[in-house]
C-alpha cells in the first residue's frame, strides 16, 4: 500500500502560533513608535544643541557684516560726517588653547600689534577656554591690522600664531571736531543718532547688515552663503563749510574777548548765530557758544577745570552735558525785544490801522491801565514819523501802533507769522516748547502794549529767522531746512528737499515799506553799527530785559539782510547774558552782525551798491589816489 504525501504548507497554524505572531509582530511596531516618538521628541527638545555640537565640529561661521552709515555733507560736497573702517580683534579661544604650542606665539603677537597686555589675554582665554568668539578690542586701526596681517602672512615664521581674525567695523568720524555741532549732532553705541541731522535722519543714514554664513568639514568644502549689507544714504546739507567756518571763528573770537570780564566765566551765557537764504528757507549756517567736540562728546574740560569736574555728582554732569548739547538757535525761548517792532508795523500796515503817513510824540513814558511804561529813551524822542519810530526803536509809538491793531488782530498776526508754533524744521528739539503767546481773551491793555514792542511773550530763533525772512522776500513763509538732498551710498540722487512754501504774511508792498524802514535803521538809527561798508543793509536791533525784571540781565540782538533789493542772505544774532558790567547794549550784537557780514558777502556775491552816493565816494577815493 503506497504511503500518503503530507504538505507541511498546507497544514494550518494553530491558534495558539497565530496569537504568538500577532503579539510579535505587534511588539515590533510598538518598538519602532517608540522609536519614531523617541527621535521626534530628541529633535524637538534637544537638536539644536545637537546640531550645535556637530557643526561646532564642522568648523561652523557665522558672522555679521556690518553695513556703513552714510556721510552727512555740507552744500558743496564736504564731509561733515563720516564712517570709517576699523577691525574688531576676535579670537577663537577653542582653536588656540587646543594644541599648547598656539597659546604663546599667538599672545605674544596679540600683545604686540593691538597693545594688549599678555596677562589680559591669558585671562580672558583661560576663562572662555571654549569660545569661539571672544571680542579682545574694538575700533583697531588699519595701520594695526596690516601689521598682524603681515605676521600672519608668513606661516614659516609663524605658524603657531592660531584662532585670531578681525571682523570688520565702522566708527564715527567728525572731521572738522566743533564745526556745526548743533546741526550735525552724534551718534551713540549701534549706529544711534543723538542731536541734529544725526537724529532727525537717523533712519536715512543707517542701513543694514550683512550676513556671512557656513560650515567646513574635513570631507567637503565650505559651503558659505553672503548677503551683502545695504549702506545707508548721504545726506547733503544746506550748511556751507565756508560760511559755517567763518560764523563760528567770530563767535569765539567775540566771547573770548569778553570771558572773566564782569565775572569769572564765559564770555556769554549763550551766543546764537543763524543765516539762512530768505528766499527758500535754506540755512546756510547755524552755530551757537558754547559748543562741543563731536568725536568727544562727553568732553566738559574745555569749560570746567578738574577740580570742579571732581565735585560733580553723576546728576549734575549729566545735566551740564544736556545743556551743552541743546540747540539754542532751535530749542530757547526768549523775549525777542525791538527786533519784533517790524513785524508790528508790518501787521499795522497789512490790517489798514498804518498808511505809512503817520506822526507821533514820544514823550519817553506811556500810561497803560496801571502801569507807567517807559521808552528806551526816558527822556523821550519827541515828535517823529513812521519811519523815525522804526529807526528810533521807540517803544511809546510801538504802544500806540499796537492799540490801534487791537488784540484780536495782533494775536492773529502773531500766529500768521508763525509765532507760538512749530516751524518745522528738520531738527529735533523744536518738539519741547513753541514759545507762550497771549491770546485775544488773556491780553489785556499792558500785555498788548508790552507785547507790540517785543517783550512779555517768548520766540525761538528758528521762528524769528524763518518769519522775518517773509518780511524781507515779499511775503512768502518758507519752512526753515538744513537739508538739501539726500544721495544713495553710489552718490545718485534718491530725494530732492525742495523749499516748502507754508503760507503768504505780508503783502509785496508791506515788504517794500518794511525794508524802506529797516535800512533807515541801519543808516540812521540804532542799527548804524551793523553797517558794512559798500553794501546796502537792512535790519534791526533789539535789547530785551529778561524776567525778573530788574536784575541786570538782558539780552540783546541784531536781525539783518542784504542787498536791499531782493535779498540773498539773512544773518540774526543774539547775544543772551553777556559776561559785562552793562549787558543792556545792542551795539554788541551790531558789531558782531557787521564783522559776520563783512566777511560772508564778498564768498557769497553780494551784490553791492550802485546809488549814485556811492559811485561819488568811490570816485573821489580813487582821484585822491591818483
């Protein structure tokens, strides 16, 4: 009998195997879930210190590229500000402590080109052992980078000089030190703009950095990846070196003349000087006394001896350096005095109340509500025109003009001329005060009278300049600007500051009488000081008794233009406690107006005069000669 084939294939698993496969099968994707689980939750909550690791064994970099602030330039071109290239002195503290041969040389080195002491260096090295950036100096030179390039260089030398680079960095620059301070302002740690155009343009100026990134391992190159930084724009001012060189020397000059006169100190609390272009708003030059080193500053020994830096307290240091950097043409309020007559005559005019046509008898006193008000001259100034009133700086005529205006039209003018608000200008400070104004339901006889001839209400120089430039160009208020352009870092132009024509004051035919009147004021007033010889001058002075009243404090200013004929340059000065026995004289602000003025004509053309008078005198100057 055959015997039957049996198929082990065929024959059927069990229950009991089939529920032991099961089981296995289900551990082991029970296994590789709590695999899958395990890494997802390694790369969550520790891969980047694992990444860390590895490509710290690769030789990983990263590094910032820092971007360079852009120049700020006077009109023509010359830097006023700049950025210029230095090198940071970055050690790699794992790479020289790896092998014992690299720490010597390469301090050694370290200590030679950057003036760096060795002991520093072992320090900081010993106590970050495993850093990879460690910042030794800042701010090393160019010179100083060549020569550790140069040591480098030479791997037969010194091939243990190991884990040193220098990373690129931009520090900033003042060319001209003092030179415009106010205006230009400074910059703090990271490219922070403090004053001036520094801050008021300070995103303008700044761009953005840079990135360099890889690694390098011993199997591949070095994969890097650059993202270039975007520099920041220039930045042209309407400032002019010349102009601006010239102003400041005689500003030093005059309170160099008067400092430890009356008193031990400086020769003025503060002395202002702006010119400016009346017919665009331009300002050409504004400098104020005193003023400070821009690459330094923090700098108080030029005005403070150490012993009295030593008494100091951080507070009141700090609160000098304040008041040092405040920008005094922009940010003082101050009764302006007889240079706001002008504009109470001009407002007389416009309103109907002034023909031009009329007399008045100074008799050296006014009577208003309670108050006896005096005129400059106790004595009075007798019978006089308009004009004479202007050219007398009376006060009593003032009174009179502005009682005829009435409150309600003389705080309007006020404000249309721009008084209590805000210019506009493109510097910063101006934000803090205005100046205090009456207003038609605070003024009462007094203040109108007192305000109509320039005290009991406050101006800035900015509003004076920019407001008086409309009386003198026809009419036409332009926002003051100390900036003209702005440049990409190729020198294209990005941006044009075209001069911004606010608002209309006054009339053509106001501006004609006014300057009529203020070149009287130069030629047969209280103004003649100011004169310069060969040229038609206009203007105004003004002496200002400051609060309190009665203490001998005063302060005192010329307002001028020239020519006569549509004006080219306008020059305010103002001189704020000077340092003299008698401060209650103009004639101080006149000289230092006509010493300015003689010298910036002739550079900035001038036109000079052509009357017949002064072709009689200038020939018979050359037959005598002859």
């Amino acid at each position: 009998m055959a015997r039957k084939k049996t198929n082990f294939f065929k024959k059927k698993i069990s229950g009991l195997m089939q529920k032991k496969l099961v089981m296995l099968f289900g551990a082991i994707i029970l296994a590789f879930v709590f695999l899958i689980g395990w890494i997802t939750y390694i790369n969550a909550s520790k891969g980047e210190k694992y990444t860390k690791v590895v490509l710290d064994q690769q030789q990983y970099n990263n590094r910032t590229i820092p971007f360079k602030r852009g120049d700020i330039v006077d009109r023509n071109g010359t830097k006023l500000a700049t950025s210029e290239r230095v090198y940071n002195v970055v050690v790699d503290a794992k790479t020289i402590t790896s092998n014992k041969k690299y720490i010597n040389p390469t301090i050694k080195a370290l200590s030679k080109c950057f003036d760096l002491k060795k002991k520093d260096v072992r320090k900081q090295i010993k106590k970050n052992p495993n850093s990879r950036y460690l910042v030794l100096k800042k701010g090393v030179n160019y010179e100083a980078y060549q020569k550790f390039e140069k040591i480098t260089s030479d791997t037969d030398k010194n091939p243990n000089v190991q884990g040193v680079w220098m990373e690129e960095d931009y520090t900033r620059k003042y060319p001209y030190k003092t030179l415009a301070s106010d205006v230009i302002g400074f910059t703090t740690n990271g490219n922070v703009g403090s004053n001036g155009i520094e801050a008021s343009y300070n995103s303008i100026l700044n761009g953005t950095d840079g990135r360099e990134y890889g690694y390098l391992d011993e199997d591949s190159g070095y994969e890097r990846t650059v993202k270039e930084p975007d520099n920041g724009s220039t930045v042209v001012s309407t400032i002019d070196l010349q102009l601006q060189s010239i102003v400041e020397q005689h500003i030093l000059e005059f309170n160099e003349e008067h400092k430890n006169e009356a008193t031990q100190g400086e020769g003025s609390k503060n002395t202002g000087v702006i010119v400016m272009n009346p017919q665009n708003g331009e300002i050409l030059a504004e400098a104020s006394y005193p003023n400070y080193d821009l690459n330094n500053p923090r700098d108080l020994t030029k005005y403070y001896t150490e012993e009295q830096l030593k008494k100091m307290t951080n507070q009141e240091k700090l609160d000098t350096l304040n008041d040092l950097w405040n920008n005094y043409c922009v940010s003082n309020t101050y009764e302006p005095g007889s240079t706001f007559k002008p504009f109470t005559i001009s407002a007389g005019l416009e309103t109907g109340v002034l023909t031009g046509n009329e007399n008045y008898v100074c008799g050296g006193v006014m009577h208003v509500g309670d108050h006896d008000i005096h005129c400059s001259n106790r004595s009075g100034h007798g019978p006089e025109s308009l004009k004479q009133a202007l050219e007398n700086s009376c006060n009593v005529a003032l009174m009179q003009i502005g009682a005829s205006i009435g409150t309600e039209e003389f705080c309007r003018y006020q404000r249309l001329f721009g008084f209590g608000e805000y210019t506009g200008i493109d510097l910063p400070g101006e934000g803090e005060t205005s100046g205090l104004l009456y207003t038609p339901a605070t003024m009462d006889p007094a203040s109108l009278a007192t305000n109509a001839f320039g005290q009991n209400f406050n101006v800035t120089m900015t509003q004076m300049a920019a407001s008086f430039s409309s009386l003198i160009n026809g009419g036409n208020y332009y926002e003051p600007h100390v900036v003209k352009q702005i440049q990409d870092d190729n020198g294209n132009v990005t941006e044009n500051k075209d001069p911004v024509l606010v608002k209309k004051t006054i009339s053509k035919e106001t501006s004609d009488i006014i300057k009529d009147y203020m070149m009287g004021v130069v030629e047969e007033g209280t103004g003649a000081s100011a004169a310069v010889e060969g040229y038609a001058v206009g203007g105004k002075t003004g002496t200002a008794e400051k609060l309190p009243r009665g203490n001998g404090k005063y302060l005192v200013s010329f307002i001028g233009y020239a020519p006569q004929e549509n004006p080219q340059v306008m020059v305010y000065v103002v001189i704020d406690e000077l340092n003299s026995a008698v401060q209650a004289n103009s004639g101080y602000a006149t000289q230092l107006a006509s010493q300015i003025m003689t010298d910036i004509f002739p550079y900035l053309g001038i036109e000079k005069k052509t009357d017949s008078a002064s072709n009689t005198d200038t020939q018979t100057t050359q037959t005598a000669q002859q």
